[in-house]
C-alpha cells in the first residue's frame, strides 16, 4: 500500500465520494438515457442496427465496414446497401440437414448428423444432407440469445453450439452475465466492471458531474475510453497521478490521423474528471488556491474556463518567481 492510498484524506475522499454519487450513477453498467442532453446518444444510421452512433452518425462496426470498403462509396450508397448483420449479431451457421437448426460442427452438419454421416462411410456431404430425413422443429428449444435462431445444445444452459463455444473462450463467466454480455455487446452503456472501488466511484462522479453541468456533452465513446485508459492503468485513484501525467499518457494514445477531435475531447474529459475528484476532496474557493504555488481561476466561483479550449485554463503562477 502506498502513502497515497492510506493517507487520511483519501480515506476522507472515498467518503465523500460515497455521499455525492447518486445510486442512478453507482451502478456497474450504465445505460444512459437516449434523450440525455449530456450523455445522450443516436441509433445508427444503418437501418436496423441497434448500436450507438459515432462518427458519420454510424456504429463502430458499420464505420469501420465503410472505411474499409474497396473504394470507398459514398455514404448515401454504403447506407443503402450496408451488408450483413455486424458480427456478434448474426445468425451462426447451422446445419444444412433440410429442417435441423442445430449449429455445425464441421462439413456443414451438427454433431448428430455429423455422426450418422460418418457412418454412412463420408459421402459427399452436402449430397448426404440434401437426402437425409427432414427433422422436425418439435421438441427443440431455440439458443436463448436473440441473435439466431438456431438450437440450444442441452437444456442446461440453454445456448446453441456456437454460443457456447464463445461462453467457453470467454473463460466460462456466469452464464447470465455472459448472456447479458452478448446481448448488450456494441449498444449504448457505459461498463465501470474492472475498476478498484474507489477510483469507480471517482469515474460515476465524473460522470455525475458532467451530467449535472449540462455545459458539454459526453459522447459514450469518450466516456468508455476515458474508463478504459484508467483500467489499464491500475490506478486505485485518479489522483494517483498527476494532471500531467494523464495528459501525456492520452497524448501517447490515438497516433492515427483523424482522430485528434476524438483525442482532444477524450483527454479534456480525464482532465476534467480529476479535477472534478480533487476539488470534491479539498473543496473549492480561496482558502484552498490562497496557499497554493499556482492559483487555478478556474476552480474559483464566478470564473468558468472554456471547455472546449481547456488549455485556456486561467492561472496565475508564483513558483517561478524566487
Ligand atoms: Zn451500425
Ligand atoms: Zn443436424
Ligand atoms: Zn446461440
């Protein structure tokens, strides 16, 4: 354990934190509301598709699809003709036995009929399903993800083969969590899952926080990745480190051209978000700045610094003065 973590005034945060963060925001998903005026979010433009909106008013997956698209088409014809079900909202193959809806296990055939193939000495197998005896829908329950229609394997855990095969590479979680999981993948929320308790209450007060405001909008996106950066980074708070060194970490993500506003608003938000931390935990005014070697305007009432040009922060700096 570190100084930082048993000093007296993080234990004091961590109660501070326990009494600003509202139950609507101390949850482990967040599903913000999608007429939110901050954390609002659009379905994609892609009809159908129930993922939230990014660049080009289109989903991750459906972006990315167009971006990489030979020759890239314009937009209008992309939306028009956008291509199958995103992967993880497809329908898995199932076996090509006329009527049978379990998934396949190689040769375009279920386990069953993969069994009875063999036996029948492994003719062709697309011949042998096409003349095999129709199955019959009864008695057989569907895979309890939306997704597909195909069967479940045993009545068990109610997934089909497919479904169950991804549960197994997900390292077996609990079979609720995992359905959640998969019908929730790619959709609108945010995950605070993963985080150390206390620096998950600082990201729900961030959160909280921007919310309440209502002066800048928080895309999703920028939450997500924000949260995501404070994971890996396995900080038990966000005032482990300093506004300096977050900003250089954001600044060594996203090299890719393009995606600057993306970066700028994503690192904006972490900034924001340990500030909104210290300033809950050593308060706001002149009796806090008054000591201080560099006073920050902006965390004084009555003076708002941009949020949009946050290097425009207001200071007055007296450590370079001997
Ligand atoms: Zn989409
Ligand atoms: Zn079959
Ligand atoms: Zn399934």
């Amino acid at each position: 354990m570190t100084a930082a973590q048993s000093s007296p005034s993080r234990s004091g945060l961590l109660e501070k934190l326990m009494a600003a963060v509202r139950p609507e925001f101390r949850l482990d998903i967040l599903i913000p509301d999608q007429t939110d005026p901050v954390l609002g979010w659009r379905f994609c433009a892609v009809s159908g598709c129930d993922r939230p909106a990014h660049d080009y008013e289109m989903c991750k997956g459906h972006g990315l699809r167009w971006r990489r698209t030979p020759g890239r088409p314009n937009r209008a014809s992309f939306l028009a003709a956008p291509g199958p079900p995103l992967r993880g909202r497809s329908e898995p193959a199932s076996c090509t036995v006329p009527g049978c809806r379990y998934g396949t296990s190689g040769q375009g055939l279920c386990s069953r009929h993969r069994d009875r193939w063999q036996r029948a000495g492994r003719p062709n197998p697309a011949s042998w399903a096409a003349t095999a005896a129709a199955v019959d829908a009864v008695d057989h329950a569907e895979c309890r993800l939306p997704f597909g229609a195909l069967w479940a394997d045993n009545n068990d855990d109610g997934l089909c083969k497919s479904h169950k095969a991804r549960w197994r590479g997900a390292g077996s979680s609990d079979a609720e969590e995992f359905v959640a999981d998969c019908e929730r993948h790619g959709t609108a929320f945010i995950d605070f899952r993963g985080l150390a308790p206390q620096v998950k209450l600082e990201l729900q007060y961030a959160i909280q926080s921007r919310h309440d405001e209502q002066t800048v909008t928080l895309p999703l996106h920028v939450a997500s990745w924000t949260i995501n950066r404070v994971k890996e980074s396995g900080v038990g708070s966000l005032l482990d480190r300093s506004a300096d060194q977050w900003r250089q970490m954001a600044r060594s993500r996203h090299p890719k051209p393009g995606w600057e506003r993306f970066r700028t608003r994503s690192e904006t938000f972490l900034i924001y978000a340990r500030d909104a931390v210290e300033s809950l935990r050593d308060g706001t005014g002149w009796d806090v700045e008054y000591p201080r070697e560099i006073w920050r305007l902006h965390k004084l009432n009555g003076l708002k610094y941009s949020a949009a040009r946050p290097q425009a922060r207001i200071q007055l700096r007296f450590d370079r003065i001997t």
